[in-house]
C-alpha cells in the first residue's frame, strides 16, 4: 500500500518537463467495448465484514501501474465516493480511492462500518490517470450488518 502512496505523490509532485507548469498528462485511450464491473459483492446485497471484493475487466488486461502496455490499466475502487469530476490527473490515493497498482484483481474490506455504502470501480493507466473514455464501473450499494 504503502508504495502506492508514494508513487502516487511522486506523480503528482514532480514536474514532467523543463518548462511544463501543468500537471494534466496525455490520457490513454480505452479500447472500444472496454468494461469493468464488480463481481461480487452484487449490488443490493447484505454483507458482513469482512467483505471480499473481486473485479472483473473485459475488453482490457491488467497491468501493474507504471507498466506501460497497451490496452491496460490497474483497478482503483472507489468507496462512498464519486469519480473525480477532473480525471486528466493521478487519481489520488485516499481511503476512499484505494489503488491495486500491482494488478490485483479482488480485495477484502475489513472495516466498513454498519450501513450502507458505495462500491464502484475505476480503471487507471500506468500513470493513475483514468483511460479516455474512462472504464468505469456501475456504482453498487451494499449493506454492511457488522
Ligand atoms: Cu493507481
């Protein structure tokens, strides 16, 4: 995790070129069809922690972050959260947006509160930077009893 923290700081903090003020990269291109979704949990379902989370790609592999290769990304998921309206930057890395920049594909969340609460996914270049147009999933709710 830790690691990813890092990266994600170094990106965001390094300037890209002699002379560049601006952090905005050139976004990469999804493929056409691209699409990713959450297997399990489904969405509407009653769950207790802790709650295992697998993600599912189709139209694209996974490729650890700072891989580049095309076609790729690595899975951010976004919990009680919206996808950032501005997505030509790193997406940052908070407890809300969890990166998986070594190509996971599932995580197990131990602590979520009781209640409801939101689970969606988003795809990320090597950079961290979503695909344009951005792979996101459908946002699911579920409900955590303990
Ligand atoms: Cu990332």
């Amino acid at each position: 995790m830790r690691s990813f923290i890092v990266a994600a700081l170094v990106l965001g903090g390094a300037p890209l070129c002699a002379g560049s003020t601006a952090l905005a990269q050139e976004r990469t291109a999804s493929p056409a069809g691209a699409e990713v979704y959450i297997i399990s949990p489904k969405d509407g379902a009653i769950v207790h922690n802790p709650v295992r989370v697998q993600f599912g790609l189709k139209g694209m592999g996974v490729a650890p972050a700072g891989v580049k290769y095309d076609n790729t990304g690595h899975h951010h998921l976004l919990i009680d959260t919206d996808p950032p309206a501005d997505q030509s930057t790193p997406l940052p890395a908070t407890d809300k947006i969890v990166h998986f920049g070594k190509g996971q594909t599932e995580t197990t969340l131990a602590n979520l509160t009781p209640g409801k609460h939101t689970l969606q996914l988003l795809l990320g270049d090597q950079n961290h930077i979503p695909h344009n147009p951005p792979v996101l999933s459908k946002k699911i709710t579920i409900t955590v009893t303990k």
